[in-house]
C-alpha cells in the first residue's frame, strides 16, 4: 500500500466515525492512521486530504 492510498483510507475511516461516535469507529480511525504515519504520512497530510473543512468529532460519552 502506497503513502497517499493509506491517507485515503486514514479519511475514509474517520467519516464513519463522525456519525457515531463508535468506539470501533474510533479503533478503526486509529489503526488507518497510525498506518499512514508508518508510512511517513503527516498528520497535516492526512488533514489537508479531508474534504473542506470538515464538521469536527463529537466528543464521547464518558
């Protein structure tokens, strides 16, 4: 898996994320970014592929 592919999936696996504050969700965000950043990805790279402004994460209930 190349750089940018592991970046697309960092994005793709936060949008899910957005909607339901899933602790899987959350997990899943996580290993798609950790992932990137193995492959010498930014977090800033991983931001700028995020479609324009994107609404921020909700926090989670305690």
């Amino acid at each position: 898996m190349s750089r940018q592919d592991a970046i697309t999936q960092a994005v793709a696996a936060a949008e899910p994320l957005q909607q339901t504050n899933s602790v899987v969700d959350l997990h899943t965000m996580q290993d798609a970014v950790q992932h990137a950043l193995n492959l010498g990805a930014t977090l800033q790279d991983i931001a700028a592929a995020r479609t324009p402004h994107p609404a921020p994460l909700k926090p989670l209930a305690a």
